[in-house]
C-alpha cells in the first residue's frame, strides 16, 4: 500500500514536471483546436508513466521481490539455478535464482548475496506463495537461512 502511494505521488509530481517545462511554456505559440490540447496533455501523461516506471524500477532494485498478505501459505523449493542480476547496490551484486516448487519454474530477482553465501544448487528453500495464484510467491530468505542452520546442527 505504501509503495503504491508513493508510486502515485511520484508519477503525480512527474506529469507536473513534464507538464511545466513541456507544455505550460508553449501554451500561446500553439494554435488553437484538438491538436492543441493533445500537444499539451501528451507531456504529462508521459511524466506519469515516466515516474510510475522509476519508482518500479528503484523498488525493484532496492526492496528485491517482496511478500504480498495474500502469501499465506510455505512450501520447500529446490533451486535450481543461481546467476548474477543485473542489479547491484551498493557496489554488491544481487542474484537471479531459479526454484522449483509445486510444479512450477520461477526466476526471482533481484535477491540479496546471501543467498550465494549460504545455499546452493539443489538446496532447499522455502517459499511463500498465494494458494489462489502460486506463481505470486516470494523467497523466504531468513526462515530458509533459519531452517539451514538448525539441520546442519
């Protein structure tokens, strides 16, 4: 909810950017008709895709895959693949890691390093997943860490 209100107000303040060094300074040079109107309104819905699309991309970047409230329930995934991303933060590498899990391949990226510390191919880890729609999941990284630790001992 937070991110989707911070989404909106970026993409808001976007469209005004665009709107205010785009269009309002070009408002007397334009003639008159349709085509005036359109020339002023495309810059600013260009802004609100342009800022919706940052945000995406930064929260993408920054939080990594997130974990809805409609993913009730766990299950063990096995990996199957680990390969860098192309996101880096803070001069840190994130991952792409391949599961398998009731039936289904998912890719999630971007994931924290730790998950190349500490697992590996064939590893198990646990996922949590929408019972209405299971391809809305997410790594439980620190409960897999958690499980990990307790077996080796």
């Amino acid at each position: 909810m937070k991110l989707t209100l911070i989404k909106l107000i970026s993409s808001i303040l976007m469209g005004y950017i665009a709107y205010s060094t785009l269009s309002e300074p070009f408002i007397e040079l334009l003639p008159d008709g349709p085509g005036k109107l359109i020339r002023l309104t495309l810059p600013v819905l260009g802004g609100l895709f342009c800022g919706w699309v940052l945000i995406s991309s930064l929260s993408t970047a920054f939080i990594g895959t997130t974990t809805s409230p409609n993913q009730t329930h766990k299950i063990d995934g096995i990996i199957t693949s680990i390969s860098y991303s192309s996101f880096r933060i803070n001069n840190k590498p994130r991952f792409k890691v391949g599961i398998s899990y009731l039936n289904i391949e998912k890719i999630f990226d971007p994931i924290h390093s730790d998950i190349q510390l500490n697992f590996s191919i064939g590893d198990t880890v646990i996922i949590q997943y929408n019972p209405k729609n299971i391809k809305d999941s997410s790594i439980d990284l620190e409960e897999s860490m958690k499980t990990k630790s307790i077996n080796l001992h």
